[in-house]
C-alpha cells in the first residue's frame, strides 16, 4: 500500500506546535524579567523618594544620562523578545479558535444500515431489502432542491451494499474486522503540522535557505556568543580583563584614591569613551583638573593629592587617563565648562560605581580590613560626589560647598577642639539659633539651611541600640555552634525631635516554638528604605548597609560582610501633608547574620563594623565579645530541662 503525507492547509494543527515552542521560550524570559532582582535595585520601584527642590548645576545633563542608564537597565532586546513571543502566541490561540475542526468519520455499516449493533443477520436482510426499495438508484431520482445528483444517489447505494455484504459477506466481514474498511488496507496517510505554502511548489529554496540560516548561521553564532560571552565576564558581570587589571592594582593596604585608580583601571569605561572621544577634551580636562588642584590648599578639601597628580601623569594609555581624569572631576563637582565632557563625566559615574562593586569582592577574597573599608568608603564618594581623600559629611547637603563647610568647621572647632570633619548629625544636633547663626556667618542664607535641613530630616541614620550574640533556642554558645549575630537599631535622622524611647520588648529576639516548623520557616517581611539622595549620580541608589565582624589586631576580617537592603519593619513613611516628604517610624528593626563558632571554647574579640555604602558619615563600630562555653555546660543544662516530675 502506498504512503501519504498530508500538510495542514487548514491550519488545525500547526497552531499548537508554534504555540508550544513559543512559550518554552517566552514563559522563562518573561519570569526572568518579572521576578525580583536579588540586588537591592530591585526595590527601587517601591521605595519612596527623599524630597527636595534642590537641583545641583548641569541637572539636565544628570536628568539625560540617568534615562539613558535607566534604558541600559530595562533589558530592552529581552523585553522585545518577551513581546514578540506573547504576540505569536495569542495569534497562535486566535487560529486555534476560529479555525473550524474536521472531525474524522469512522465507516461504520450499522450506522449506514441504519441498524442497532444487536442485530441479527435476518433483521440485516430485512432491512437491505427494505433499503433496497428506496435508495437504489434506479427507484430514486435527483431532487436538485436537496442537492442530490446521480453521482451522489449511486455512491450512497454502493455504500449500502458495503455495508450489508461487510455484515454478510464473510470476506468482507474479515476485511472490516482487520481493517475497518470492507475493501481491505488501505493506504497510509501521514500528517505533518506544517502549513501546505511550506512546501507549495516554488517555496522549496526559500524553506532550504532559512533551515540553512537558522541552523547553520544563527544557531552557531547563538552559541558562540553565549559560550564566548560567559568566558569574558565573571559573576559580578564584569569583564574578564577588566577584573586582571584590577586584581594587579590590589594592595594589602589601600586608601581611597588607591581604589580610585584600581576602578579606573578596567575596560568598561570604553562603551562611553569609544571612538573620537577617547582623545576629545583630554587635554582641556587635564588642563581644569591640575589647575584645581594647584589652586586648593591642603585645607580646602577639594584637590587631588600629589600622588593621584604623579598617576595621571604616567598614564600613556588615552582612554585610561581620561577615565582616570573623569572620574576624579566627578569626585571633586569640576566644572569642565564642556556640555559634552559634563555627559561623559557623569555618565562614567555608574559604571564606576559597578566596578568598585566587583573590586570589593576581589578584596573580600583577601580578607583583609583595610581595602574592604576603603571600597566601602569610595562607593560613598561615588553616590555623593566627594572626594576620597578628603570626606566632608556636609557635602551631602544641599549648598554646602567646601568653603561654607571650612568656615563652618573652623568656627566650631574653637569652641570644641575636635579635628575631625562635621558630620550631618552634629551639625543638626546644635540649637537652631546657633546653627543659623554660625551657618550665615559661613555664607549660607537662611532660605538655603532651611532646604538643607528638610534633606538631613529625612536621610536614613541607623543608629545600633543593642548587639548581642546568641544561638537559636540556647542559653550558651558551644564551639562549632551556629551562631546569630543581632544588631537591634532604629532608623533615626538627624535633626529628629521627639524620639520615643526604646522598650525592652523591642530589644529582645525571642525565637519562634521548637515544634512551629511554619514560623520557623516564615520569611519576615522586607520594607525598603527611601531611594538614596544622591542629586549627581545619574542613577537611582537603594542604600545599603553592611555589617561584618574583623580583628583589630590581625586587621583582617573574621565574619564576612552581610548585607541589607530592606528590613524587617517599616522604617519610614511618606507625608502627604509635608510635601511628600518621608517621616521615621522609629520602629527598632532587626538584622541578623549567621555563622559558625570557632571550635575552641574562650572569649573572642572583635570589632562589628556598619557601613552605608551610600552615605558618609553613617558608619557605626563597636567592640563585639563572643564568649564561648564548654559543650558540658549546655549538656548540663539540657538534662536539667529534661528531669521529669516525681510520680503522684
């Protein structure tokens, strides 16, 4: 018997093939880019804004390169890929449903007869012969009406004596029973889910050369690009050589401005200083920037030091040396009188800030103290657009210029002789007549303080009411114990008034019932903390904090940083009534990081360090004692809880 191939001309079926292979595609690229991203850019959507009016010079240039950042990070090709797919599949579904379905027909000669299954042969008989009288062809006669012809009255009647002879015939019967048709096998017919233009006359080469591109064109060079692409980027989704260069710049001690130049080091900063702008205004910058640096005194705070100058200048490579020129213009609010170097100035500023990102886990491998706070410290200059080598916490303020800040701190450091650089928090912390006295004395009007002092109300000061160490549902630490490191504190910003006092309800950890496995394995609820004020960064910052345990005397870090991005409780909320501004709830909030206990019983010392890695001057440490106990102790104690009562 021969064998047929039947294409869908209908388009029955082809419709779920497509729809089957385009969600195998789509649905995984659509969960990629709804599900919540592991970063705490991921909570930038949520998170409420600091308000202010304050808008800093060039703010449209930082407006154009924060959309054009915010268009690097929507993921446009997936996007599109993502849309593409779900258009071809309810095009797909559109066919399914209005394409009307051809059920196949089952020959069967009782139905034909028009008989019951039970029959017997002489019922059979009677009934052909009662057929026989009205639709043999020679006792009908077309009824154009009904839309009978010869040809349809005589086909009828052959498939009346079919099925009679198939329920008589005994070889015909056999052929029915084996078959299903009493003329015996019949060909095999084969069907493809292909539409039939595939494969019409003429479409042949077109289907040739597509097959032929997408498989050996388009499958390869997928492949190619995806394997190539994993072998140039590390997990931090930074490039391979970008991440030797920066590993050949790491030294056990660093400051600030060495990560600077470690940062600058890498490739990324190609993608915006490609082609003509490698050398364009290189000259003009260098020109602005050692001017500024020759200009500022020592005390001024706003220069490169002499050993940053000496590395600008042994750099040969254009593209490096203008990265590393940009990069400190934007640390030190240059102004490059250049609209187009002002774009690449604060363009380079998030890529910077990614680097130094994958830079700290280069120190992090390394474990030493020094290069993981000096990171920390850069990702603050980077967010708020100070320089590393001298932090002035007031910069962060609005219209606060170095000069206001020098005048400011020399006229409180007579009254109190401390060196170091005002932070936001003491500077809100004076009377509100001497803070306007001394800040107009400095050259800041009140109508500016005002602005200033409405920002440092709502900036997110963490402050640590308690921090203690302790095993989930112990009462001692034992060698090799897995241990919970709690830091209760309270989000409180400057300048707050009327703070209520913590209670000791707030600062407990009490651990959920041996047995409730559901709280146990409950996860908390996350609230994020308002989006970073940072009016130069041509980007949106989630603050971070990081809190990891070190050894001052090794200067090396035993506990590896935990980050938090979101916590627990609602720390802040937005007040319509003010503006949109966001007010503290003072809620105490709870952040936790778990490891395991050293194998040796004794007391441990260390120093718990808190960093804000978008903030200045919000950095918290204190001395930290882990005492560990003998494991006899905790046993004791366990079989002390385990005495049963006497019997009655």
């Amino acid at each position: 018997m021969s064998s047929e191939y039947n294409y869908d001309a209908d388009a029955q079926f082809f419709p779920f093939f497509v729809l089957t292979v385009s969600s195998l595609i789509t649905l995984p690229l659509t969960y990629s880019l709804l599900r919540s991203p592991s970063d705490a850019a991921g909570t930038s959507s949520k998170a409420a804004h600091i308000a202010s009016p304050y808008t800093p010079k060039n703010a449209d240039i930082i407006q154009t390169s924060r959309a054009k950042q915010k268009r690097k990070e929507l993921r446009l090709k997936r996007m599109l890929t993502a849309a593409t797919g779900w258009l071809t599949m309810a095009y797909m579904i559109y066919l399914m449903y209005v394409t009307a379905r051809s059920q196949p027909t089952v020959w069967n000669p009782y139905d034909i007869l028009d008989i019951g299954m039970s029959a017997s042969e002489k019922q059979i008989n009677s009934r052909y012969r009662k057929l026989s009288v009205t639709m043999h062809p020679d006792k009908r006669q077309p009824n154009p009406a009904l839309n009978e012809t010869v040809e349809s009255i005589n086909d009828a009647w052959v498939e009346i004596v079919k099925a009679y002879k198939a329920l008589t015939d005994e070889e015909i019967r056999n052929n029915y029973i084996q078959y299903g048709n009493p003329d015996g096998k019949q060909s095999t017919s084969f069907g493809i889910a292909l539409p039939s233009i595939l494969v019409a006359e003429g479409s042949g080469k077109y289907v040739l050369v597509f097959y032929g591109a997408l498989l050996g064109i388009g499958l390869p060079w997928l492949v190619g690009k995806w394997w190539y692409g994993m072998q140039k980027m590390t997990r931090e989704r930074v490039l391979v050589t970008s991440a030797g260069n920066m590993f050949t710049e790491y030294r056990e001690r660093m400051d600030d401005s060495d990560v600077v130049n470690a940062v600058s080091s890498a490739l990324e900063y190609r993608d915006v200083l490609h082609g003509t702008k490698e050398h364009s205004g290189l000259g003009k910058l260098e020109k602005l920037l050692l001017q500024a640096s020759e200009a500022s005194t020592e005390d001024e705070n706003s220069a490169m030091k002499p050993k940053d100058r000496k590395r600008l200048e042994d750099l040969d490579d254009p593209v490096r040396r203008k990265t590393f020129a940009m990069v400190w213009a934007y640390l030190t609010r240059l102004d490059l009188d250049d609209r187009t170097l002002e774009a690449e100035k604060y363009e380079l500023a998030p890529t910077a800030l990614q680097l130094n990102e994958a830079f700290l886990s280069i120190c992090l491998a390394y474990g030493f103290t020094a290069p993981v706070l000096s990171s920390y410290r850069l990702s603050q200059s980077l967010v708020q657009a100070i320089p590393p080598t001298q932090r002035l916490p007031l910069m962060q303020l609005p219209h606060f210029t170095p000069s206001i800040i020098r005048d400011l701190e020399q006229k409180t450091t007579a009254n109190n002789g401390s060196k170091d650089h005002m932070t936001i928090q003491s500077l809100m912390a004076l009377p509100t007549e001497q803070r306007q006295a001394l800040v107009q004395a400095a050259g800041l009007t009140n109508d500016r303080l005002k602005i200033a002092e409405n920002v440092a109300r709502q900036l997110p000061y963490l402050r640590v009411e308690k921090a203690f160490f302790k095993v989930q549902g112990e009462k001692f630490i034992i060698p090799s114990s897995l241990v919970q490191f709690v830091v209760k504190a309270r989000f409180i910003p400057p300048g707050s008034t009327n703070v209520p006092p913590v209670t000791d309800e707030d600062l407990k950890d009490i651990d959920p019932a041996e047995g409730d496995i559901q709280a146990q394995k409950q996860e908390q609820e996350q609230h994020p903390v308002p989006l970073a004020h940072a009016p130069y960064l041509a980007r949106e910052r989630s603050p971070r904090w990081h809190i990891f345990l070190h050894d001052t005397r090794q200067g090396k870090i035993a506990v590896p940083p935990f980050t938090f991005s979101a916590f627990d409780k609602q720390s802040f909320e937005v007040d319509s009534s003010d503006g949109g501004s966001v007010k503290p709830t003072y809620n105490v909030v709870t952040l936790k990081m778990q490891f395991q206990a050293p194998p040796q019983p004794g007391e441990y010392k260390f120093q718990m360090q808190m960093v804000c890695d978008s903030y200045l001057g919000f950095d918290h440490r204190q001395e930290a004692v882990m005492v560990i106990e003998e494991a006899s102790k905790a046993q004791a104690v366990d079989d002390e809880s385990e005495i049963s009562e006497p019997e009655e």
